[in-house]
C-alpha cells in the first residue's frame, strides 16, 4: 500500500467482528462491538500511521482504474520483453485479460546462480526458484523491467 514496513490494513466482515478476538489490548476493548476494538492499541507508531493515511490519499486521488491500467500496463511490458528472450519459457497466458500484474516464466539454464548474484549487486530482489514471477507495482518503471531483462541477457546471453 505504498506504506513504512509493518503498516496494512485489515478488513473484517462485520458479520464476523464479534467471533474475532485483537491480540493486542488495552483497558476497554472489550466494550466495543464492532471494529473499534481492533484499533485501540496503547502505544502507535505516529509516523506508521501518518504513513497508512498518506498511501490512502494517494490511492483514492489515483482511482482503482488508474492503478490497474498501470499495472497491467507495465505486465504487458514484462510479457513482450518475455516472449523476446530464446531461452524463456513464457507460463503466463498469451490472452492479457486473463492476468492482472505479474508475469511468469521460466528460464533455460540449468544454474540460475549467477543471475542472482548479478541481480543482487544491481539491487534487484528476487525469490529465488526454478520459475520467476515479475510482479508489478504502482511504483515500479519500466526502467526497473528493462534492468532485469537486460541483467538476464548479460548473464544468459
């Protein structure tokens, strides 16, 4: 949500606020009936939270339309780059309403070790397995998209 490390946001059917309990309290949680119990915490990070609000602002002047024509927009990049590599194997459907922001694939190469460690030193985070998945964000470019492929071409040729 575009937030400082630990921020989110949980969202509780009401029809099952009273079958939850918080695990963090102070005295009168237990008085409230619906979501407020889960608020009332003793100490906040006042920063964490300015944080949440901000992102929300953020998010709501954007619009929801916005943030996935983004998203996907930038898929649609990765999976054109994708299909131009020899040696991927493209596991993402060639069909763009059938995936949302990220794209997977799979590379053919026995040892991916050296991609990761190339990738690491240009500070680009990955979990490591035999399929890569890029998973855009509002905040990703398509500079950070065109890093990685050309980080895999310099390593895979």
């Amino acid at each position: 949500m575009l937030t400082p490390p630990g921020c989110g946001v949980l969202y509780i059917n009401k029809n099952f606020q009273s079958k939850l309990w918080p695990t963090i309290v102070v005295d009168g949680w237990q008085n409230s009936k619906d979501a407020v119990k889960y608020m009332q915490l003793g100490c906040n990070n006042r920063a964490e939270l300015e944080g949440v609000l901000e992102a929300l602002r953020f998010i709501e002047e954007l619009g929801p339309q916005r943030i996935y024509d983004r998203i996907h927009n930038l898929a649609q990049y990765a999976y054109t780059r994708a299909k131009q590599v020899s040696y991927l194997k493209v596991l993402t459907s060639s069909d763009p309403s059938l995936y949302g922001g990220m794209v997977a694939f799979e590379v053919d190469r026995p040892d991916y070790t050296p991609l990761w460690t190339k990738l690491a030193q240009r500070k680009v985070w990955t979990l490591r397995g035999p399929k890569i998945r890029i998973s855009s964000h509002i905040h990703t470019r398509r500079t950070d998209i065109d890093l990685f492929f050309d980080t895999l071409k310099e390593v895979f040729g």
